[in-house]
C-alpha cells in the first residue's frame, strides 16, 4: 500500500484523484485549507476509505512546517501538488490586477516547491518516490493557445521549469519529479465547456503516477500518459 498526498483535495481534480487512489487501496492524505467544511472528502473517510484529511494552507509558511511536523517520519511514496488557482479575472493586457497576479505565483508555483522541499525526507523513505504537480498546456512555449490569461499562464510556465530543475537535481537521489497537464476539465475552474470530466482526468493521472519511473523524470507528461512540449 502507498502514501499518498494530495494538496486541494476537497473538490475538483484532487477530489477524484484521491477517490482513484483509494479505489486502488492506496492509503490518501488529504490536504485542504478548511477541513471542518470538506463534506465530500468527510463522506468518503466515514465510508471507511483509508483516508486522513489535514489542514494545509500552500502559502502560509507557519501551515506548511506544522503540516510537515505531522507527517515527520513517516514514508510517503507520492506528493501531488494539485492546488492551484486560475488568477482572477482581470489579468488582461489593459485590466490586470497586479497585486493577484503575485498571489497567482504564490500558491501555483512557490508553494509546490516549498511544499515538497519540505516532504522531502519522508518521500525518501520510500522505494520510488514521486513529486507530480499539475502544470498546464496554456504554459507551454511549444503551443499557441490564445491570449491573455497572463498570471495563470505564466505561473504555470513557472512551475514546469521548477519541477523540470528540481528532477534534475534530484535524480541522484532517486526521486520522481514531473510536471502533468491534467487536460482541459470540467471543475469550478475549467468551467462546463471543458472536455473531459475530473474523474477521466484523474483516472488517467493516476495510470500515470502509478507507473512513473526515474527514466522519464523532469519530463512534461499529459493525463493520458503523452509527453507534452515544454
């Protein structure tokens, strides 16, 4: 059975990843800003699923140590940075709001970092330890998709290049490190248009970070296991 740590798990993508890992017997610890509020993952825990649920705000330093603090000798096998944020809307070449634009990076890009720095030595307890945060495609240089949307994308630009450095620098280690476009989802922030739903798209990440080796480490991957353009 793995451990498994699944950020902005109360809704959404995180949601139905942790209801995927559970599926597979894995045991889930969910993170999440208001637990006392999170009635999906509080439903799932009293239907006897091995799932914890802890507090974690991503750009709070002082919750990041006290959630390192609680999880400090124990083997996790896999991190999923999930949470994240679109940025608000007003990020447009004439209407952008500065001051969400730096929050934006905050939680989209600083806090994965941050956070797994800090998970590290339990990850390293663990045979193939795997860090996966969700990137997105509107970041990568390879693809032309539109405009605007400058604090989203550039964030997400931002975290794949991190994650691609922090492989790099961990491979000797033997820890996994991938960015993942998780697809175009119909969740609160890819709205109803969206392709696929969060449970296909978990579905597919979970085949994903199940299999993920050293070899393909500080590669940027799609849900359905492709290798995206950075």
């Amino acid at each position: 059975m793995q451990t498994i740590v699944i950020t902005g798990a109360n809704r959404g993508i995180g949601l139905a990843l942790a209801q995927a890992f559970l599926r597979a017997g894995d045991h889930v610890i969910a993170a999440c800003r208001a637990p006392d509020e999170a009635a999906a993952l509080a439903a799932l825990r009293k239907a006897g699923q091995g799932l914890e649920i802890l507090p974690l705000e991503v750009t709070d330093a002082s919750s990041i140590s006290r959630f390192a603090a609680e999880l400090r000798g124990r083997r996790l096998d896999v991190l999923v940075n999930n949470a994240g944020v679109m940025g608000g809307p007003h990020q447009e070449l004439r209407d952008m709001d500065y001051a969400a634009w730096l929050q934006t990076f905050e939680i989209n890009t600083l806090a994965p970092f941050h956070l797994s720095v800090r998970l590290l030595d339990s990850l390293e307890r663990a045979p193939r330890p795997r860090i996966v945060t969700l990137s997105s495609q509107m970041g990568a240089f390879g693809r032309e998709l539109g405009s605007g949307r400058y604090a989203y994308r550039s964030s997400k630009t931002a975290v794949s290049k991190v994650m691609q450095v922090l492989a790099n620098e961990l491979r000797p280690r033997g820890v996994i490190v991938c960015p993942v476009h998780p697809g175009w989802v119909k969740t609160d922030m890819g709205g109803a248009s969206a392709e696929i739903s969060a449970e296909e798209s978990a579905a597919g990440l979970h085949r994903l970070i199940d299999g993920l080796t050293l070899e393909q480490s500080g590669r940027f991957w799609t849900w359905d296991g492709r290798e995206h353009v950075w």
